[in-house]
C-alpha cells in the first residue's frame, strides 16, 4: 500500500509515467476500505489465529481477502487524454483492460451494470462488509458471478485504483474474519457466497498460473487503453521513501486501526 501511495505521489509530482502494478501478497492478508470500521466489521481474533496481514487501504470500497489472488494497481492522472471525470464511467474505462485479460484466458467475462432499482439499491447501501458480496457498477462478472473487486480514491489529481482478481477462494476462511450480527446471518453469508463470488479457476480443469494471468491482463490493457507498457525499477531513494512511508503509516496501528 505504501509503494501504491508513493507512485501516486511521485506520478502526480511529474516524476514518472502512469503505471499499472501486479502484485502478490505474503503473507496472504485482508485489506478493509479508507472507511470501514475495523472493530465493528472485522474478527481480528481470527485474523491473528490465521496469521493473516491486515492492513487499510488508501483507496475505499469493503473489505478484501488477498490470498489466492492476482492484485493489480492503476495510477493515472485525473487528465489523461479520453479519462472520464466521473468515478463510475472512470473505472469502466480502466477496467476495460480487465475485462479483455479475462477474455484473453478464455473465460466469458462482462460489466455488471444494475438492472433493477433494488440492485441499483443495494449497491448504495452495501448489505454486509464483504467485498465479493455483490457485483457493483461495472464490476466483472463471469456467468453471472463476481471475478474481480475494484477500489479507487482520487488524490493530488491522481487517480488510484486498486484491483483484486481472483483464482482461487477459501469461503471458509474469507468468512471467519467478518463480524456477523448473529450464526444465522453467518450461515445466510456461506450460502449465498458461491452464488456471488467466484474464482477464475473454478471455470477450467487446468489452473491458471500466476504468469498466465499476468501476460493476459498486460495485453489486456494494452490493447484497451492504446498504451505500451515498459519494465520500471525503483530507484534506491524511491526504495527508502517506500521503507519511510511504510513505517510512519501503512504499519502503523493509528492508520490501520483509526476508525
């Protein structure tokens, strides 16, 4: 998160290109929205019996489990040439790399658009903290379900947005970090999950590897936004601005745990 913080930083200030970020997580860790409320949304106890990170993101959205997952990261510029102004149209354009990644694999992805005034509804007032809970505008879907999550935050004239695709997904372990009102909305949750959520690798005998998913999404974005992507490497001082960054607030408790 501190690296994602820096190259928006850095992109805003001129020093660099727009990037786009793929990344892993270790060890496998949950991420809660600028907004959330930890202790009202999270188990902590059971984060810390998996051993799993935690962290808050820059960006907003619900509660993310980065485990058997593919994270990718976009910083642009609010003013880049054909950009949207508005947050929604705006995602639908960066998606769209995205969308063609998953095409590219095979699989018969589309953009969830809300079709009844309850879905439209629904996604105002999200029912529960999980973030593969529902699809919301433009989010992908493959037959009907959710592949991949979106957050976007938009700083220093910056736009942020932070992508999670996934290949696998253990329920079991997705659900016990959430705070649930009561075992019977627990129970509600683990059986509407699978209808909702689902992982690219349920749709094929032969799992995607990680490299396959990073070449397909690449030219994904190649080819929707016209662009050429090229190898960047931080400097040593670009290193230590992450390292500083990193310590006084992505790993902080006052950060991580401010709401």
């Amino acid at each position: 998160m501190a690296l994602d913080e820096a190259l928006l930083d850095w992109h805003s200030a001129g020093e660099i290109p727009p990037v786009i970020r793929f990344y892993e997580w270790d060890p496998a860790t949950l991420s809660i929205g600028y907004f959330q409320q930890v202790h009202k949304d999270i188990n902590l106890e059971n984060v810390l019996k998996n051993q799993l990170g935690f962290v808050r993101r820059p960006t907003g959205g619900r509660a993310v489990l980065h485990d058997q997952e593919l994270t990718y990261s976009v910083i642009v510029t609010e003013s880049y040439p054909d950009m949207p102004q508005t947050v929604t149209e705006a995602y639908r354009v960066i998606s769209e790399g995205i969308l063609l990644g998953f095409q590219k694999l095979g699989l018969e992805a589309y953009f969830s658009v809300p079709e009844t005034k309850q879905q439209l509804d629904d996604l105002k007032k999200p029912k529960s903290a999980v973030c593969f809970d529902a699809p919301s505008w433009y989010e992908l879907v493959v037959e009907g379900k959710k592949v991949a999550g979106s957050a976007q935050t938009r700083q220093k004239g910056v736009i942020l947005q932070h992508g999670a695709i996934l290949l696998d997904l253990d329920e079991e372990l997705l659900l016990s970090v959430f705070n649930f009102e009561s075992d019977e909305a627990k129970e509600r949750m683990r059986k509407k999950l699978p209808e909702k959520a689902v992982a690219m690798n349920q749709f094929v005998d032969t799992p995607f590897s990680m490299e396959q998913c990073v070449e397909a999404f690449s030219n994904g974005f190649k080819e929707a936004l016209a662009i050429e992507l090229v190898p960047y490497e931080l400097t040593e001082n670009q290193e230590q601005y992450v390292e500083q960054l990193m310590k006084t607030k992505y790993g902080t408790d006052e950060w991580n745990y401010k709401k």
